[in-house]
C-alpha cells in the first residue's frame, strides 16, 4: 500500500485524532473511507447531471454514453433506469399527434 | 419488391425495448413490412455481445429467431448497406473495436437506406421511419416533422387506439421493469462472447 504525507495545521491534527479515537478507527482509516465517500459522491453527481442533460434532450445518447464510458445501448438504459430515470419520450399529446400523422400516411398509400 | 409500406428502423433502441417484453410482433401491426438497415440490425442484436464481451441476453436470442423466422416470410426485411457492409469487413478485420467503434454507425446505415433505396427496390414504396423516443422528441421540437415516423411510444399509443394492445403504458412500465435485468442475464445454452456475423447472416 502506498504511503502519502499529509500536513495538517496543529487543530485540524487534534480534531482528526480525536475524531479517529471517538470512532475507534486510526487515521488512515479515516482518511482512505472519507476520499471513497467523496469521491463515490462525485462520480454519482456527475452520474446524475448527464442523465439529467440527457432525459432534457442537452444531449444525445451517444454523448452520454461516451461521458459514462458505457459501450452499449442496453448497459446505458439499464443503469439509467436504475438510478431511477425514465427513458426520454414525447408528451402522451405529441405523440398521439406524430403516430396519428404517420397511421393517416400509412392508411392513405395502402389505399392507393 | 411489394410497394406496400414498410417501416425502416434507423435505430436499434425500438427493437430492443419491444424484444425485452417479447412484443416484436406487434412491428406488423397496421400492415406494415419491416425493412431493417444491415447495421441497426447488429447493433440491436449483437453490438453488446460483441462490445461487453458477453453471450447473447435471451432478448438477443428471440431476436434473432424473430428476424430469421419473418425474413422467410418478407415480413421483415434485411439488406446489406455500404456503411453496414464496410462495417462488417472492419470488424471481422480487427481494424473496427470495441474501442473505437464509432457511435453513429447504425444511425449512418439506416440514412444511406435512403440514398440506396431505389437499389433495394423501394424507391417509389411508401416509407414510415421508426425513431428512438428521444430522437423523435428532439425532431418534435425542432419542427422537421416532415417525415412520417413512430416512435416506441408514440407507436404503441396507436395499437393502443385501435384496440391492438390494451394499454401503451402498460407495456412501456413492463420495457422499464425489463430493461435492466434483461442486458444481464446471459442465455444459458448459450456461453462465451459472440463474434460478430455469427449471429445473423444477411443475404443481398
């Protein structure tokens, strides 16, 4: 394992041993698990900012597959969905509105 | 080639929402014949498998047995592309990878449909696209509805309407609920990456 040197102001030494005996850890501890929060917590931020860009239609699916380093389309809209999105769609009235048009195309060329 | 109307897939996201609830068939509702873009094709069945290194999802697996099944009766309708066919002959080459495999492929091949489409025999056949919902949202917005397409949603919506299916939002809670256990569970006669052109062959 790596070792790293820190320096810490006299107070902020107290404070973090203090807190490290209170919480029946060792500095090491305590530093490696708060990264991992921090860091965990930034990657689910940012997890979240692109699926929001994506589901507002800022980007495109492909955009926010590369920005996650997701490769396929299933993997993407699994974990979207599982970070509690719904998959982008039109409004039920834009809908109704674009498969009326193509129904009343498909009707008229079978007719033709 | 039937002038009936067909439905180009341009993009592989409709086919793999309908193919996780096992709803493919309902693609032949309103008369239609299925044209699928060689590429949109791969990416739908076996881009994942191929990419993530994985066996084929049971998805895949009916996929694969929908297209090959409806291309005997010209149902559904493959054919190769320029963009598609290159794309092949990269991948099988080594030169296209995982990582570096362009993400408009799909959306490339199904464009080049039109542009080869008196070559594939449609030229004068009516044509409604099929778009991915957010595509068609961005369409929507931006106003160039001047084609005539379905969406997932928008298209179950209509079956809705004509009584084909009971309710849209049924099926689009049941495509959510199986997204996400769907793209993990790996068919289990069926083991080991795929490579790519095992799965479907397409015939010119």
């Amino acid at each position: 394992m790596p070792n790293i040197t820190i320096h810490l102001d006299e107070d902020t030494h107290r404070l973090a041993k203090v807190y490290a005996a209170q919480s029946k850890t060792s500095l090491s501890k305590l530093f490696r698990n708060h990264i991992r929060q921090l860091a965990g917590s930034a990657n689910d931020s940012r997890k979240r900012l692109i699926f929001d860009s994506y589901c507002s239609g800022s980007i495109s699916r492909s955009e926010a597959m590369n920005e996650l380093g997701l490769r396929s389309i299933e993997t993407f809209y699994a974990t979207l969905i599982e970070a509690g999105f719904d998959l982008p769609r039109q409004t039920r009235k834009d809908a109704l509105e674009t498969g009326n048009a193509a129904v009343k195309f498909i009707e008229e060329s079978n007719r033709e | 080639m039937s002038k009936s109307c067909k439905l180009v897939i341009m993009d592989a996201a409709p086919l793999i929402k309908l193919a996780v609830v096992r709803r493919l068939d309902l693609l032949f509702s309103f008369g239609l014949t299925v044209f699928i873009p060689d590429e949109v094709l791969f990416e739908a069945i076996e881009k994942q498998s191929w990419m993530d290194g994985i066996g084929p999802t049971p998805d895949k697996v009916y996929m694969k047995e929908w297209v090959e099944v409806h291309k005997e009766t010209k149902q559904v309708i493959c054919r190769e592309t320029f963009i598609g066919s290159s794309a092949k002959e990269s991948r099988e080459s080594g030169r296209l990878t995982a990582k570096n495999y362009p993400d408009n492929l799909g959306e490339l091949s199904a464009d080049s449909v039109f542009l080869e489409r008196a070559n594939l025999g449609f030229g004068n056949a009516p044509a409604v696209l099929m778009l991915d919902d957010y595509e068609a949202t961005d369409m929507f917005k931006s106003k160039r509805a001047d084609v005539y397409f379905f969406t997932t949603y928008s298209f179950l919506l209509q079956l809705e309407k004509s009584r084909l299916v009971d309710s849209a939002e049924a099926i689009w809670s049941d495509i959510l609920l199986e997204l996400p256990t769907a793209s993990k569970m790996q068919d289990p006669d069926l083991t080991g990456p795929l490579r790519a052109g095992t799965i479907v062959e397409f015939r010119p």
